[in-house]
C-alpha cells in the first residue's frame, strides 16, 4: 500500500547518515546535529570580505564611472541548508544613492532568482563631496530571510585635477623681418582653466647679429607664467629687425657690342661689374660678381652677380656671351627609331642633324627613305654651319624585318577516353623566325580553372616587333569529386530501434557528370553507434568521392514499470529484499542487453523533501546473485525483469540504482532502505 512519508522541521536538523552508520558532520557522535540559523546575505565586491563595514568607492569629478557586483551568499539560514533561493523563487531589492547630487547609481532595482546571479552597478560622480549606497528588499517570494547590510558603501568623489596652462606670444610672429623703427609690441597670451585668461608685456631679448651695433639683426620676445597649481608653461617669437635700403649692381663690356653676327663675338670679351651700398657699406656682401676675360670659344654663357646688404638684396643681373670658331658635328638619325633590337617592322626615313656650339648650323645632308627587307643597310651624310665648316661623314645602319614570326602550340599531356582532364593543363607554344630571329614568344600557360572549351593564347614576336598568335580550344577540365550524400539518415541523430529510417546513397556532377554512382556499406549497432558509408563515386573526368554519417540507435525504454515508481520518488524498501526491477524494450532484444558492470548502485544523498512510496512488491531472497529474465506474456510486447538483490548492511541509507544499457542509455531509479 502507497504512503508519503511526512517531513518535520525537526528532521531537517539532522545530519543524514552515510552508507556506514556514521554521522556526516566529520568528528560529531552518533545523535543529530543541529545548524544555527542565519540570514542569507547580499554583498558587493569591492572587496573579499562579508560584514557590515560600508566598503568605500573613490571617484573624481568629471572622471570615469565606478562599478561593483551584488551576489548572494547562502548561510544555511532559517534552519534550511544551501540557499533560500530555489526553483522559481525571488527577491528584489531598490538601489539607492542618499545623495544624488554627489554621485547617481544605476540600475535603480535588481532581482535574484538563483544563489550564482550577479548584478553590476554603475556609480557616476557628479560633484565632489560623499554619498552612501544602499539596498533595501521590495519582494521576497522565499521561505527564508536576507541580509542586504553587507551590500551598503561609501562613494567619495574628489574635485577634478588642475590643468596646466597655456602661453602663446602676441604682436610679432616667428620668423618675420620687421623695418628698423617699426617692430610691433609683443605681449604675452595665457589661457588657464583654474585662473582664467591674462596678459602682459614679453620680455625682448638683446638685439643679435654682425649689425647690431646699427640696430639690426635677431631679437628674441619670451613669455613664461606659472599658474595657481604649481604648472609652467611658456613660449617665445624670434624674428628680425631690417633695413630697406638694398645694394645697387652695374657692369660694363668690351667690346660694347658683338663683333659677330646674331649675337656671336669673335673676339675676346671683357666683363667689369661695379657695385655700391652708399647706406651701410660695411654690411655689403657680393655674390657671383667675377670680373671676366673671355678667349676662347664658348656657348651662350650667363655671367651673374648678386648681392646683399643690411639693408636687403639686390636684384640679380645676368650678362649671356656667346663666342664661336669651330666647324659644327653631325649625327645621323632614323624615324621611326628602331627597337631595342635594331630593327624595324616598316620603311625607315634617315635624316641628319648637326650640332654645332657656337655659330650654328646652316644645313645638312637631305634626308633618304628605305623601304626594303634587310640587315646592316648603310645611309651616310653630313652638315655645314654659318661660318663654312663641313662635318665629317655620319653612317646610320637600318635593319628592315617586315615578315611575321611563325607559332604553333599544344597542351603537353593527353585528356583521358572521354576528353576530360582532372588536373590542370599546360599548354606550350613553339615559336620561329627567319631574318631578325626570335624576341618573345609566350611561355607555357597552366590552366587551373573548372570548364568546358577552354583555350589558352599564345604570341609570337621577333626582334623587328612583328607578331603573330596561336589559340589552343576545346580543353575540359573538372578538378572537383562528384557530390556524395548519405540519405534517409543524419549524422548525430538517434533512432529507436526497430524505428530506423532506411539509409541511400545519392551522386552528383555538375561539370563533366556521373560516371559511378556511390554504393552503401553500414558498420556498427544493431544498437549503439552505426556508419553508412556511400563509396566508390566517380566522374567522367575520374574525379572520386565518398561520404558518411554516423548515427546512434536506442531499445524502445518505457520507463520502470510498479512495483517501482520513476520520476525521482523515492522507493522504500526492506535492506536485504530482492527488488523485481521491471521494464520494456520494445520486445525481446536477448538477455544481452546490460553493458559492463551493469546494472549497479551507488550511495546518495536521502533527499528529505522527496516523496517516499513503499514498495509493494519485493521477492523472496534466494541464494545466488541478482539475475535477468525475459517474459514473453506480458502484452504488449513482453517485460524483462532484473531480480535486485539488496544487501542488508543498507538499512537507514539511500542508494541509486543505475541501469546502463548497450545502447548507451542510462536509466536510474531512487530507493531508501529500511531495517
């Protein structure tokens, strides 16, 4: 007959006693052990400790925010042991800053549902000064009570950090040149987020240079200013300090003008340079101003003189002279050029140029066209310039190639019987020419890519630039293996035994096609892991595959039938008795169905608040171990029953007894032992 066996609060202060009699407290005596009750508590985490000390936060104005993690801790409170926070159960709190113009806290609420929940707050300073963090219980859907002090602490938000100033020089600018007399008042900018703004006068260094005896030269203005804080900053202008008046430049030549014609002397030339600085002498410095005695022939010669004062720069004055008595050089050239090969593909017309440095040229050889194929054909001319003077003989040597190179390819290995190819493909061309030789011709083109009618281009080219092409078509390639699927089953499920989709084999070749389909092979169960394996796949290009899954397949478990409930109930029972363990399969699958060392017990744990059923069917012990039988009559489709027998050194203990079968499943069931 079935009973619940009714739990008092007395007997959740005892310590349940283990397999062997003894109490579960390490060193406690034979009688119960009692707990003191305490509150569960809620802390923060800033720092390792749990009281009732405020933990204190420290923040700045204007700085970054604060965090910290609320959490539980169980303390076996209200006489219950763990945490008071179990299956669907609450507690909510409200966060609040008492001073909120000091420092604002988010989220304003938090609830736990579980002893593992954390929540985080955030902490932001406001303004400088101190403000207390708190958390007080809004709900409470537990059988048990919380202590929230150890949640409380203390934020202390400081004033921001002082900045350094910055100084910046006013009314002159780095690098600039002011006229004596006319430099403009330097003053001192400062900009400082403590002090505000200020200025005053720059400190004006010592004017510096060769001239500053006259005023002239560098002048320094310096400004430097330490704020309220204690920080430095400062800054400087060097600029320069002129005099307008600048040098005056004059030459003279003999001959005042050419002897020549068109600008030419012929004869020797002297150039005279003249200049003065009547405002300061003394800081006059020339540049160039070489007085000149030209006697031998030159090209156009510019002759320069510059100069420099205190006052400024001059203008810089430049004299050109040209002076000639030398016949001119020739040079014969083609158009077009010809390639870097000397050749040409087309006529060629020679013409001829001279060069001469002085006087110039007055004309040259007329030009000749050459329109024949040829090597090494000879054009000879020459030039005269304005005084008479003839050059000597210049050779140009045309090469004319007007023919195209010849080309021919092929792909180096053959396709397989059905014209396909499943590697890639090189193809090699073989190139020649008859008069200007070979310059290029393509080098050997691998084909990688999948495809049907694929060509590959090749080009020849000789030294005169001619060129000419081959295309080599009609390449198939399929470098990838047909698709192979294992059908009706998937990889990782689990199938009930006698429930087992049938497994097939599909192929399939988007490019060159199918030319085996995959057959399938299995391996493994008839219960546990099994593989199908769809092998032997292959294309017309000779492409191969194969592919499998592995799955799992279960008896059909129905549970434990009575005596014996299921659903972790608790099945009181006489140590010492045989328990009829019961259950189904689906049908009779063999006595073979327990895997290793299976099934077995182990020691737990007497869950008070379980339910308890006595059982109503035990058996008589016999002598011999725990044995399998198999009943066939039962409907509908047969029972097994595994005959358990206890042992009666369990009495006043809990035990789970494991059923692990060759599939793999593991079935448990929950029993306690009485004397």
């Amino acid at each position: 007959m079935k009973r619940n066996m009714v739990v008092t609060l007395a007997a959740l202060a005892m310590v349940v006693a283990c397999a062997d009699g003894n109490p579960t407290s390490p060193g406690a005596s034979a009688g119960p052990e009692v707990f003191v009750p305490t509150l569960d508590d809620v802390a923060n985490n800033l720092d390792a400790s749990i009281d009732a000390t405020a933990e204190v936060m420290a923040l700045n104005v204007g700085g970054p925010a604060g965090t910290t993690t609320l959490y539980v801790t169980p303390r076996n409170d209200d006489g219950k042991q763990g945490c008071n926070l179990t299956s669907s159960t609450t507690v909510s709190v409200e966060v609040s800053s008492n001073n909120p113009g000091v420092a604002t806290v988010s989220p304003p609420t938090a609830t736990f549902t579980a002893c593992s929940d954390t929540r985080t707050l955030t902490v932001t300073p406001v303004t400088a000064g101190t403000a207390t963090i708190t958390i007080s219980q809004t709900s409470n859907t537990t059988a048990g009570t919380f202590n929230l002090a150890p949640a409380t602490f203390t934020v202390t938000v400081a004033p921001p950090a002082n900045s350094a100033p910055t100084v910046s020089v006013a009314g002159v600018t780095e690098g600039a040149s002011y006229d004596k007399g006319s430099v403009p008042t330097a003053t001192c900018d400062v900009t400082d987020a403590e002090d505000g703004p200020s200025s005053f006068a720059a400190t004006l260094s010592a004017i510096t240079g060769d001239y500053a005896s006259d005023g002239i030269g560098s002048q320094t203005a310096s400004c430097s200013y330490t704020d309220g804080g204690g920080l430095t900053a400062s800054g400087s202008e060097t600029y320069s300090i002129v005099d307008p008046s600048a040098p005056v430049i004059g030459y003279t030549l003999n001959p005042a003008d050419p002897d020549g014609s068109n600008g030419w002397y012929t004869s020797d030339v002297t150039l005279t340079w003249n200049v003065s600085e009547p405002q300061s002498p003394n800081s006059l410095a020339k540049t160039g101003c070489v007085d000149q005695n030209i006697t031998a022939d030159q090209a156009e010669t510019s002759y320069s003189c510059s100069a420099t004062s205190a006052g400024g720069s001059a203008t810089e004055v430049s004299v050109t002279i040209k002076r000639d008595a030398t016949a001119p050089s020739v040079e014969g050239s083609r158009s077009p050029a010809a390639n870097a090969h000397g050749w040409n593909n087309v006529a060629v017309t020679v013409s001829f140029t001279g060069s001469d440095d002085l006087s110039g040229i007055a004309n040259c050889t007329a030009a000749e066209t050459l329109s024949s194929e040829g090597a090494n054909q000879p054009v000879t001319g020459t030039c005269t310039d304005e005084a008479g003077n003839v050059s000597a003989e210049a050779t140009v040597t045309v090469q004319i190639d007007k023919t195209a190179p010849t080309i021919g390819g092929a792909a180096t290995t053959l396709p397989n019987g059905a014209g396909w190819y499943n590697t890639n493909v090189t193809v090699h061309f073989t190139c020649a020419d008859l008069l200007s030789g070979i310059a290029d011709c393509t080098a050997d083109q691998t084909l990688s890519s999948e495809g049907t009618g694929q060509s590959a281009s090749g080009t020849a080219k000789d030294k005169a630039d001619n060129s000419a092409s081959a295309t080599v078509s009609g390449i198939n390639i399929d470098q990838t293996a047909p698709a192979v699927s294992v059908t009706g089953v998937t990889n990782g499920a689990t199938y009930v035994l006698g429930s087992v989709p049938t497994a097939g084999c599909t192929t399939t070749d988007a490019l060159s096609g199918v030319a085996t389909s995959a057959t399938l092979t299995s391996s493994g169960g008839p219960v546990g892991a099994v593989t199908a394996t769809c092998s032997g796949a292959a294309d017309i290009a000779g492409n191969t595959s194969s592919a499998s899954v592995t799955y799992s397949v279960i008896y059909n478990w129905a549970g434990f039938f009575q005596p014996i409930d299921n659903n972790g109930v608790l099945n009181s029972v006489k140590a010492g008795s045989a328990v009829p363990v019961k259950f189904s399969l689906g049908g009779n699958q063999g006595l073979n169905i327990f895997a290793a060392n299976y099934p077995a017990s182990k020691l737990m744990t007497c869950d008070p608040a379980a339910t308890v059923d006595v059982l109503e069917e035990v058996l008589t012990v016999t002598a011999g171990g725990s044995s399998l039988s198999y009943d066939a009559t039962v409907a509908p489709s047969g029972q097994y029953v595994y005959v358990w027998k206890t042992d009666k050194t369990w009495a006043g203990t809990c035990r789970q007894l494991i059923v692990k079968l060759v599939d793999g499943t593991v079935h448990t069931a929950n029993f306690k032992f009485m004397k």
